[in-house]
C-alpha cells in the first residue's frame, strides 16, 4: 500500500486513486447535506460544524497517509474523520447523542473519535488540536514506529500563540508532523484580513527545516501531492510540513445553511466559491477523460444513500445514556 | 507489564526522628531522582522533560544526572513554551508515552492549563474513555528569599476543582519516591505539586521500587484532642507545633497527612474528626475556595454531628505573595500560628 502511493508521486495520480478520492470527498458532502437538512428536526441536539468545500484537504490529506498514522481534528471534523475511515454510523449516532456514539454520547459534533483508524479525537478548542498532534508525532520518533501525524486546524486557529510554539518543536525535534492549515477565509463572522495582516510567517521558514506550501485547497490533487511530499519527509526522518489550502467556508459556521446570520459575507463571495467546488472540477475532470460515466455517478450516489440512511437508522433506534452514566469514565482503569 | 511487579506499600516505618539503625536514608532530591531513574530503567515509554531538567541543579537536584544516564532522547530541556509542551506531552501520551513534565514552579502552570483543564483532564471522559492520558506534570511551590508573587504560589485549591486531574502533595522522603512511581504508573493525568522546603528532609527510602496508593492518606502523629489535617510540607511545622503543645499545653494532637488532593481519603479525615471532634486545617494555598475550604465543607456535610467546636483554618491570606522579607513574615504561616488556631478550636 504505501509503496503503491510512493510509486505515485512520481506518476501523478492514477485513475483509480482519482476515482476513490472523488468517491470520499461526494460521500463526506452527502452526509453533510443530510445533517443540515436534518438538523432542524432538533433530533442531533449537538452544535455542528459542517466542512461542506473543504472535503479536499481532509480527503486528500488522509488518502496519503495511513490507517496507521495519526490525525489531530478541530470543532469542523467529520470529514477529517471520514477521510481517515472513521466510522460513519458511529458518527451518526454520536450526533443524536446516542451511548452507540462514537465518543458515548459524552462527546457530540465537536468531540469525535476512532481510535482504530488514528483517530485520536477531536478538540473544539481553536488551536487545542495543534499541540496533540504535534506530541503524537513526538511519540511516534521516540518509538520510531514510522508513524507521521497530521494537524488541521483553521485560519482561527493560526490566530493561536500555540501554533508558533509548537512548529517550533516540531522543527527542532525533527518531528514527522505536517500541519494543514484550511485557510476557509473566516473564524465564525470575523473575516481573517481583520486577524491577520499577511500571509502566515511560517511560509518564510528556510525549506530544510519546514517544508511549507501554499495551495489550492479546492485542488485535490494539489493537496495530494503536496501531502505525498510531506508524508515521504516526514517517514525519512527529515522533519515537518506546514501546508496552507486556500479554501471557503460555504455553509454557515455553525448549525445549518439557514441559521447563517446573513450580513456578515457577501452573496457573490459564496456564489464565487460555490464554482470552486473541489467535488465538481473532479469530477469534470474525470467525464472529460472519459473515466467516470454517470450511471457509474448514479451508482455511487445511491451507495451513499442507502449507507447514510442506514446510519441514520441506526443512529435514531440507538438506546440514549442514562443517569447511571453520567460518571462514565472520569479517569482510566 | 513492567508496572504490575512493583508493590503497593503504604506504611512508611520510619517518620521525623525515629531512625532505624541500619537503614538507608536519602535526601528528598535522591528520593525523587531514584523514583525517576528506576521508571526510566524499566519503562522504554517513560521520558522525562522540562525546562532545566538538565542543567547541573536539575530541579534541586531531582532529575540530575538522568540525561547523563537514559540520553537526551528521554531525557531533554524544553523551550519556555508550556503551552505547547504540556500539549506535546498530552498527544504523545495519548500516543502510547508516559511523559514526566517538570517545572520549576506552579506559577508557570497558568500558561499550561488550557492544555490541561480544557484537553488532559477531559479526554476520557469526552470519549467514553477511548483514550487515557498518562501524563504526569510536576512543579515545586517557593518560598521565601523575595520569590515574591510570581514564584510562590500554591496553586493546589486551583488544580483541586478540575475534574479530571489527579493531584498528589508529598511530605516525605519515602512518599515522594512511592508517590511517584504511582503517578507515572496511573493511566491519567496526575498533577505533583512539591513544596521547595520539602528539600530539607531526609528519610529512609527502601532501594526497591513500590507505589504508594492514590487516596489513603496516614496518621502522622496520633492525638485525642484536635486532628491537624496538614498538606505538603505543613505536615513539618504542624508536627512541631504539636510537639510544643503537648509539652506546654497538654493538648494532643492528631495529624493527618492527605499525601494526595483527589482523589482524597474522606474516611481517614472523618474517622479522626469523630475521635477528637476538632478540626484545624492548614495548607499554604489561599483560604478562599481553596484546599481547606473544601476539607471544612467535607466535614460539615459528612461529619457535622462528630463536631465539638467550630473548624478553623490556617491559610496565606488572600493576597499575592509579597517580596520584602518583613512582609514575608506576615504573609507565611508556620507552627505559631497553627499552635494559636489549635489552642482556640481546643480552649473556645
Ligand atoms: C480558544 C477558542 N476561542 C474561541 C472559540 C470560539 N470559536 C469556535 S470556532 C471559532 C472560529 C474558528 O475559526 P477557524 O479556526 O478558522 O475554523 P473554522 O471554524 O473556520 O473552520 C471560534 C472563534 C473557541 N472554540 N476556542
């Protein structure tokens, strides 16, 4: 397998690779849109942040890297968690605040977690996530396991004092870390020209001790490369990445579509953006060369149908915790 | 498991004075820096880091010569970034480590607490215990030599009220090697706050490794009176105050060391309040929503009826830590004081 996707960074990306990342990305869009169609029916009594033309990153992040490695995710995570093979009806049920959840019920929409696929869980402090998956990486040198760790976090967060500190400790220690800052242009109404004033300082760094790249987050393929090439540094022992994904932010930031405040962006911002659908110029790109068809997109549609219907199912028949667990597990045994 | 062969042992033989020919007595530095060593030796996923741990001082002594010994892989000074570092520390063991993250003082604690209230402390209970964090973070409270506000603080009340950290107060040369090696054995996130006058004491500390258990605390000194509960290195002037007492007064006091915060050892506290019926509390921290505010209120809501007379509490004032050393002698407590609150709870 990661042979395989050595051999790709000198091939481009193949077909099928193509085929399963926009496979990946349409699923984490679909359940998306159901959780915002849903979500008035107050049934996921959960504050959700939904990633909707951000599905790029996090799927052409985590097709780089393995089962194995890890991720560290923020309050906007299901399809960090999807990407990474995360388990959907347990993200469901975890919505509806179910004990089959994911996280128990304890933790709903902003704490989510799958720890057999790398997923170590998700924290809804902005910034909080940094740290983690930069101390996971250190785990993983000192037990020279070959595991990397991968960071996402928002331009919010980059606002964050600890980003600073720790790709300072990811440089010194060498540490196979790649941090993935999805630059969606806006913390909750705050627009990042009014928190920033240029571009991230990071991108300065001298390329030996932080690989950095600023890209096109809407481009998957961009980002798979450019993660293939932070993934082969990071596995040789040669240090951390810091990759920025120009991206949007197109449903409201929290909740769903029509709970958006209005007045704080302009129409034409999302419209624009809207066009720049990573999930649409694939799959253009794909009919043009004649490698996906659309009964096959028909297909694929109704796979991911039937499999978010299910989970919902599954989610809605779930038993909810009760008062004996409210002590649940404080602390480990 | 390395961990399970290491017995629990919680009667220590040998306390304040009473000398056991024959048996071996260390500092509390060696103490500590024998606990670390040995949990380096049989653990590969033990590390040990912070800023200073390894100057030629290494934490009074505590981590010294363990870079020299288990390498700078293990063992390694950090940036001034406690933020960062205690989240690092964190994620790798939430990864599979157990690190041990030492700073010179609480103090510096405040920059570490969104990674340790917000993050640390919550990670098993925000994911039904998916995870474990085993993490365990060390700082020594000053004193004294003009510290001043900034460099003395006993944030113990503080760490106390967030669920989710465990926090250990040593007294002794024996329970501060026992205690940690059951902090860097406990699958969760363990707060150590040491007291730098605890540095003066020496004591017999067995060669062997063994863990003390998390919420027995000990009977320090057996009295009929009043029961003295005394945390970290109150338990020293609380022992002499008792002494005092009993010679000049014929007051006799019981003492009782929690030796850790949370989980805290409930019975061994109300078992002794219903012997004596009296209560003096004394801890370093500050008086309001502190340590002692909530032993008195355990003993009110548990213990009410076994009470004769009034609690009554030896704190710091609510005030930062002044620097000149006049006001330093106003501002610490020491035996004088709890000698005056022991003598009211008794006399009324
Ligand atoms: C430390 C902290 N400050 C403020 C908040 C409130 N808050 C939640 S999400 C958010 C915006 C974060 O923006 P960004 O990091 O860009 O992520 P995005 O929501 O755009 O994906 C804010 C301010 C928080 N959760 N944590």
């Amino acid at each position: 397998m990661s042979q395989q996707k050595k051999n790709l960074s000198h091939l481009g990306i193949n077909r099928e690779l193509q085929k399963k990342m926009f496979y990946s990305m349409l699923r984490i869009r679909r359940v998306q849109e159901r959780i915002d169609q849903e979500y008035l029916n107050d049934q996921m009594k959960t504050p959700v942040h939904l990633c909707v033309g951000q599905e790029a990153i996090a799927v052409g992040a985590c097709e780089a890297i393995e089962q194995t490695d890890y991720i560290s995710s923020n309050h906007r995570g299901h399809g960090h968690y999807l990407a990474k093979g995360g388990n959907l009806k347990k993200l469901i049920a975890e919505l509806h605040c179910k004990s089959t959840g994911c996280s128990g019920g304890f933790g709903g929409s902003m704490h989510i977690i799958d720890t057999s696929v790398g997923h170590l869980g998700s924290s809804s402090i902005v910034g909080g996530g940094i740290p983690l998956g930069t101390g996971m990486a250190l785990a993983s040198k000192m037990k020279n396991n070959g595991r990397v760790s991968v960071v996402f976090f928002g331009d919010g967060a980059a606002d964050e004092g600890v980003l600073y500190e720790s790709i300072n400790f990811a440089i010194l220690r060498k540490l196979p870390v790649i941090f993935i800052l999805e630059n969606n242009k806006w913390a909750v109404c705050s627009p990042v020209t009014t928190r920033q004033t240029s571009k991230n300082i990071f991108h300065r760094t001298d390329q030996d001790l932080l690989l950095t790249a600023d890209i096109n987050g809407n481009d998957i393929a961009q980002v798979y490369k450019t993660m293939v090439q932070a993934v082969n540094r990071a596995r040789s022992g040669e240090g951390p990445s810091f990759i920025e994904c120009d991206t949007y932010r197109i449903l409201g930031h929290a909740g769903c579509e029509t709970q958006d405040p209005k007045g704080y962006r302009e129409l034409n911002e999302i419209n624009e953006w809207k066009e720049k659908c990573p999930i649409k110029s694939l799959k253009q790109e794909l009919m043009n060369n004649g490698f996906l068809e659309n009964n096959e997109i028909e297909h694929l549609e109704s796979m991911i149908k039937d499999e978010i219907d299910d989970a919902f199912a599954y989610a809605v028949n779930s038993p909810l915790p009760s008062a004996e667990d409210l002590h649940g597990s404080l602390f480990s045994e | 498991m390395p961990w399970s062969r290491i017995k629990t042992d919680y009667i220590e033989p040998d306390f304040y004075g009473k000398e056991i020919t024959g048996q071996r007595r260390l500092t509390y530095s060696e103490s500590l820096n024998e606990a670390l060593s040995q949990a380096l030796e049989i653990d590969s996923s033990v590390f040990v880091m912070g800023q200073g741990v390894d100057d030629p001082s290494g934490m009074f002594g505590s981590t010294k010569n363990l870079q020299e010994k288990y390498g700078a892989k293990r063992v390694f000074d950090t940036p001034l970034a406690e933020t960062a570092l205690t989240g690092i520390a964190a994620g790798a063991a939430m990864a599979g480590m157990k690190p041990v993250y030492f700073h010179n003082r609480p103090d510096f604690l405040y920059l570490a607490l969104d990674q340790l209230a917000n993050h640390a402390a919550k990670w098993s209970y925000m994911f039904a215990g998916k995870v474990s964090v085993p993490l365990v973070i060390w700082a020594c409270i000053g004193r004294g030599w003009g510290s001043g506000a900034q460099h003395s603080q006993a944030l113990q009340g503080l760490f106390m009220h967030i669920p989710g950290l465990k926090l250990v107060m040593p007294s002794t040369c024996y329970d501060t090697k026992g205690l940690m090696l059951t902090a860097i054995k406990d699958p969760n996130p363990v707060i150590i706050i040491d007291h730098r006058m605890n540095y003066r004491n020496q004591g017999y500390v067995p060669e062997k490794m063994y863990t003390i258990p998390f919420g027995k605390g000990v009977k320090r000194r057996n009295g009929s009176d009043v029961t003295v509960v005394a945390i970290s290195h109150m338990v020293t002037d609380s022992l002499l105050a008792a002494e005092e007492l009993y010679q000049e007064e014929k007051i006799d006091v019981e003492i009782i060391d929690p030796r850790t915060l949370c989980p805290l050892d409930e019975e061994l506290i109300l078992a002794s309040v219903l012997k004596t019926g009296r209560l003096v509390i004394v801890d370093m921290g500050w008086k309001t929503g502190g340590v002692s505010a909530e032993i008195a209120s355990l003993v009110v809501e548990k213990g009410f009826s076994s009470l004769k007379a009034p609690i009554k509490r030896v704190t710091c004032p609510d005030l930062p830590t002044p620097s000149g050393y006049t006001l330093e002698d106003v501002f610490y407590i020491d035996k004088n004081q709890i000698k005056k609150a022991v003598v009211e709870a008794v006399l009324g």
